[in-house]
C-alpha cells in the first residue's frame, strides 16, 4: 500500500500520542473538564467581532474605502429620448436584424469545408477548413501564428508545432470523423441592404447631448452660422 505523505504524518503523531508517557494530571485541570458551564466576558466578545470584521474587510475586494452615499440623497432625474430617436433606433434595430438573418442564411448555405487533418500516431488533433481556419481537440495548440494562413500553410504549421509528441501525419483525404461544423463567411457586403438610420452610438450620443441640454444650467445647442 502506498502512503502518501499527510497519510505518514498522520500515522506518526498517531503513533507519538498512544505511545507516550502521560503527565500527571493538574488539579485545576480536572476540576475545569468537569464543568461544562463556560463564561466569556463582553470585552472579549467585542474583541472578537472587531476581529472578524476587519478580517472580511480585508478579505473583499469591493470593500468600502470612502464616505458612504445614499442614492437617495442624490438629485436623480430622469430624461425621455426624444421621439424621433425613438424612431430611428427602431429603424436601426430591424436593419441590423435584417442583415443578420442573411449574414446566417448565407454562412448555412456556404459553410466551410474540411480540407485536411493532422494526426498523431493515428490519432485526430486538429483538422483545416478551406479558409485556412483550423480546430483542435485540445484546448490550445502553441507555436501557433495568429496571422491568417492558407489551408496548406495552416496544415504544416500545426504540424511542425506536434512535431516530438509522435508520428505526425497530414492526411487531405479519407478523413476521420472530425469536429462538426465550423460556420461560414458572412454574406458580401453587396448582398446586404444598406442602413438608412444611425449606429445605435450615434442614436445615444445625440440623446445624451439632448439631456444635457435640459438640464437646468445646461448649456444651449449650439446655433447654425448664418450662410
């Protein structure tokens, strides 16, 4: 049986303690066990908090450092957007929707193709799409360049990376079965229909310059030059 070593300390005090001359016993001693009543004065019952307390303190990350603030001491006010931007962040919202609902159609119906697969000693590591993108059975590959490859660049690569951990081969043909699916390139930029309202960020920022302004003491909008 192996015996690791909290197993070996513990076998030897075990051993220590059953072995050993026990002390006389103390008279105090005695008569303390015998009572099962414990008394604790206030003044160590506070010390003890004011311990625990400044324990949690410094054990949390998010510890007050500063003056406490009630939100309800603050003067809070709320805006209402403007109801033209209202609208148009409608707007932008469908677009975007729109073009995502493409951008997924045209990935399904162009989704990227295996190419090649890297094994060692027979086994499937990684496998190449036709865009040169790659997957891993392992957590993560190093040696690896994040600079976009193409398929056989990508195949050598992982490769020369796997190289000492056995018998490497790039097989670009009867593939074993490999990882799923691995998407596909978004739609072209000619296919998607073009935005006619605002970035959301746009939409915001305009709304915030809004509120600005209506706040009391807030300064003016700017005026047009006259032409």
């Amino acid at each position: 049986m192996m015996i690791s070593g909290t197993q070996a300390t513990t076998l030897a005090a075990s051993k220590l303690s059953s072995t050993a001359p026990q002390a006389a016993a103390d008279p105090d001693a005695r008569q303390a066990g015998a009572s099962t009543k414990v008394t604790i004065s206030a003044e160590a019952l506070q010390k003890a908090s004011v311990g625990e307390a400044q324990k949690d303190e410094l054990a949390s990350p998010y510890r007050l450092t500063g003056t406490a603030t009630l939100l309800s001491s603050l003067d809070l006010a709320v805006y209402q957007m403007p109801e033209n931007l209202i609208k148009e962040m409608e707007v932008r919202s469908k677009e975007e929707a729109a073009r995502n609902a493409l951008n997924s159609q045209y990935a399904r119906e162009h989704a990227y193709q295996t190419v090649g697969q890297v094994l060692v000693n027979g086994q499937l590591v990684a496998e190449v799409n036709d865009a040169g993108g790659y997957g891993s059975i392992k957590n993560a590959i190093p040696g690896l360049s994040e600079a976009p490859l193409n398929p056989q660049q990508r195949l050598e690569e992982i490769a020369q990376a796997l190289k000492g951990q056995g018998k490497v081969e790039i097989r670009t043909s009867d593939f074993l079965p490999g990882l799923g699916g691995g998407g596909g390139p978004g739609a072209p930029e000619s296919m998607l229909p073009a935005f006619t309202a605002r970035s959301i960020h746009e939409i915001f920022a305009e709304a915030i310059e809004a509120a600005g302004r209506s706040r009391p003491g807030g300064s003016p909008a700017p005026e047009s030059a006259a032409s």
